[in-house]
C-alpha cells in the first residue's frame, strides 16, 4: 500500500498521473441519499446507483444528512448501501455528512458516526452561500473528518491542518458551492491535501458525466500551463481515498 510519506511526494511531482489516464471514471465523494424509502425530495439508494451508472461514475459515496447526533438509522442504511451496489456496477460507500453541527460537537459527532457504520464522514464547511458557522471548516479538520466538503474560503491555517491531519477536501461540483473551487484548490496544492470530486447531487440532472468533471477541474486550474495540477491532485485523492476505505472494510 502506499503510505500517506509517499503520497504527499506524489502530490508535490504530480507524476501519477498520464495522459491516457485523464478520460478515466470519476469518484463522486458526494451523492446525498435519504436513508429510508419514503418519498422525499432526495435520491434513494437504488435511483442513486442507477443515476450513476448512467453518467459513467464507477465509485461513490452515498451520503444520508445528519443535522443532530442521532445516527441509529446507520446500521441499516449501510447494509442496505452494500446490498442493493453488489447488483450495479458503482462501487459504492455509505455516510454521512454532518450539517450545522456546532464546532465543539463536530469531534463527538465524528466519533459517533463512525461508531454507528459511516464508512465516509463529511462535514458542511464555510460555503460562502449558507451561514455556517465560522471555525467549522477549522474544527472539521482537527477532529480528523474525512472529506470537508464545499469549504468556502480555505485558510491556509486549515488547509494546513487538512495535509497533517491527512484530510481530503472537496472540489465542489455543485452550483451553489464551486464558486470558490479556484482557491480551495490553490490552497490544497501548495500545502499538498489531497483533493476529492463531490457533486452534492440529489437528483440526476445534479449529477455530472467525468468529461463535465475534466472540464470542472480545467475551470478550477489557475496554472494554465498545461500541467493539470489539479487533475493529478484529484486522481491521487481518489486512489488514496479508496485505499483507506478498501483497508477499513478488509478491518470490518
């Protein structure tokens, strides 16, 4: 396996990446799925799958909101994730994303959701379009989330913290929260975090095929030399991000 030593001198050459491989699926961190089968505005589990195959994602993490720290739903949400997957072609992981959460309580909530089965913890950071609480994007990464997602204005104290506390944040694919994608990925590459696509999708016309994500990731790239950095820092998140997840299932 590799280690998070060589994965950061990875991030800094940016050599794990070639040509061929741009065209390669995406991993959408991000894909917002209410926990049980009882209508709602949001994705159930088998929709979810079905609309991610038929945009060409091949991995996902299939994320239930939690705006409390009541996590008993997990259990059953998790079995139901891998289940219903097995008979699609998306290799999928369920969790959770954690919404409004008071700073102090970030680090339980983290903690508890893990306990409960969340294969993959995100929490709501300092979008500039919600009022979130400001310190949470910070609190976030101390407690050692998985994913910070649609972090707003990343500080470089934060993004700082993410690449000690071995943190991915995410590129936004959703409308509401990419406007700051530039910085957030200036910021994640020069203090080396690795990065992760989510789209926040709730419904299929939110989700997006990886020829959208390439030209997403171009519009994140400050660079404009033609070194794909931020290409290269995304594939890496993913393998990364999917070495952990892989190592946690063969724990459990």
């Amino acid at each position: 396996m590799t280690s998070w030593t060589q994965a950061q001198s990875l991030c800094l050459t940016f050599m794990l990446i070639t040509p061929q491989d741009q065209g390669a699926k995406m991993f959408d961190t991000h894909v917002m799925v209410r926990p049980d089968m009882h209508g709602g505005h949001c994705f159930g589990i088998s929709a979810a799958l079905h609309a991610l195959e038929a945009a060409g994602i091949s991995h996902a993490g299939l994320i239930a909101a939690c705006t409390d720290m009541n996590f008993a739903f997990l259990g059953e949400f998790c079995r139901q994730v891998r289940q219903i997957s097995l008979y699609t072609r998306v290799t999928a992981w369920a969790g959770v994303e954690l919404l409004n959460i008071p700073p102090a309580l970030i680090r339980p909530a983290v903690a508890e959701s893990r306990n409960c089965g969340a294969q993959i913890v995100l929490v709501h950071g300092e979008s500039i379009m919600d009022a979130v609480e400001k310190g949470t994007n910070f609190a976030a990464i101390d407690a050692g989330v998985d994913i910070l997602a649609c972090p707003g204005m990343l500080d470089q104290a934060a993004a700082d913290l993410a690449a000690e506390r071995h943190v991915f944040v995410e590129l936004s694919g959703s409308p509401r929260h990419a406007f700051a994608n530039a910085r957030t990925i200036a910021m994640c590459i020069s203090s080396q975090v690795a990065i992760v696509c989510g789209s926040g999708a709730s419904r299929a016309e939110e989700l997006h095929s990886p020829e959208l994500w390439s030209k997403i990731m171009e519009g994140a790239d400050v660079s404009l030399d033609g070194s794909h950095p931020v290409l290269n820092a995304v594939r890496l998140g993913e393998k990364i991000l999917m070495q952990r997840l892989q190592r946690s299932e063969q724990k459990n």
